[in-house]
C-alpha cells in the first residue's frame, strides 16, 4: 500500500482523529446583493440552511469527460442561460424524445 500524502488508501487505515469542538464561525459582515436580502430557509432536523432557489428542488450530479463540461458551459453562456438552466431544458427535451411530458425546472 502507498503511503504517499493525500492517498485515499493511506486515509482508510488511519486512527480517527478526536472530534473537534464546533465552533461557531463568526457573522459574516454583510454584503450589499440579493443573496444577504433573501434569508435562507432552515431545515427542520439537520440545522442546514437551504438557499431560497433551491427550496423544494433536488440536485442531480453526473460525470462528464471535460469537452462535454467546457462545451456544456460556453454553449449556455453564449445564449445567456445558466448551465442549470441549459440542463433543465436538456432534461426536458430528453423526456419528450421518451415521450414523457416535460416538467419544467
């Protein structure tokens, strides 16, 4: 087995390290934008907060080679999209060639 810093293989073995104690990290100042206007929802059971465009929304990952990932973003900001939305409209053009109707965003 490599001992090699930063291996995957090195850390499995390892003794847990001792929990830290949680601090708490302070306020940050506030910024003049939309993202300190709009509080973010708290969940209920974990204390995480949730940003107010991702409330009632689910993240869907993948792994893409990095031609798919660069062509993906320059093609979304040249029309103006967010790479989000350029995915949600992908999706939804998928659903119709499966003939599903398409859900929006």
């Amino acid at each position: 087995m490599s001992n090699r810093k930063g291996s995957l293989l090195a850390l499995r073995d390892r003794e847990p390290a001792q929990a830290a104690p949680q601090i708490e990290p302070p306020a940050a100042p506030a910024k003049k934008g939309r993202a300190t206007t709009i509080p973010a929802a708290a969940n209920a059971t974990t204390g995480a907060t949730t940003a107010p465009s991702r409330q009632g929304k689910k993240a869907m990952t993948g792994y893409f080679s990095p031609e798919m990932s660069f062509a993906m973003h320059m093609t979304s900001r040249k029309n103006g999209m967010s790479l989000q939305d350029a995915m949600a409209e992908a999706f939804n053009d998928w659903l119709r060639k499966m003939g599903e109707s398409p859900v929006g965003k």
